[in-house]
C-alpha cells in the first residue's frame, strides 16, 4: 500500500501534475521547470524529488545540466497505470494546454546563461 500512497500524494499537487504533463512533451532541467510553473528553484526540485521518489520521474545528467525526464512506470503498477492514463488525461484542460504550447520557448540556455 506504501507504494500507491507515494503516487497517489506525488500527484496531489497541481504543480506536479503539470510537471508530469511537460514531461510527456519533452526531457526538462529544473530551471525549465522553474521558469515554465513560475516557482523557485528549491520548489521546483522538490516537487521533481517527490515524483522521483514515487516512480515517476527519473533524472540523468549530461554535462552540467541534469535532465529530468518520465520513468517506463516499473517501479510500481501504480506508477505505470497513472502515467499511461495520464497521457490522455487532461490535454484538454486550459492551464495544461497553455503550458504545452509555450513549452518550445522555453530554452535552458537562454534561461541559464552561464
């Protein structure tokens, strides 16, 4: 049951829930997912720290940059189920479909000039 209440919490949030969202569309940074939810960066990587934990997201990094991206779901059946009803789900709410649309403009390197 332990692993259900992760993913069920993990998806309790509406930031997280978009996070997964932009995640269908492609691989992000943190300072994307910052920059696309309007939030800090210490929120940000722990809303992606909460998805990790419960199966959800996974991360490599590449350089200097960490790429979050969607796991296959096998951790859990939970994590599975949810992500494949996900990719359906929603697509036609307002807030989730407007994030989709401004997504290729969102660019880490124009965001994280280093």
């Amino acid at each position: 049951m332990k692993a259900f209440i992760k993913v069920m919490k993990a998806l309790s949030d509406p930031n997280r829930v978009k996070i997964i969202k932009m995640l269908q569309h492609k691989t992000m940074c943190v300072c994307e997912i910052q920059e696309a939810l309007q939030v800090a960066q210490p929120t940000a990587s722990k809303h992606l720290k909460l998805l990790e934990d419960a199966g959800l997201v996974t991360f490599q990094k590449e350089g200097i940059w960490v790429n979050y991206y969607l796991t296959d779901g096998s951790s859990t059946p939970y994590a599975a189920s949810f992500l494949g009803n996900l990719r359906h789900w929603l697509e036609d709410e307002p807030e989730i479909a407007e994030l989709v649309e401004k997504l290729p403009t969102i660019r880490r390197e124009n965001i994280c000039k280093k």
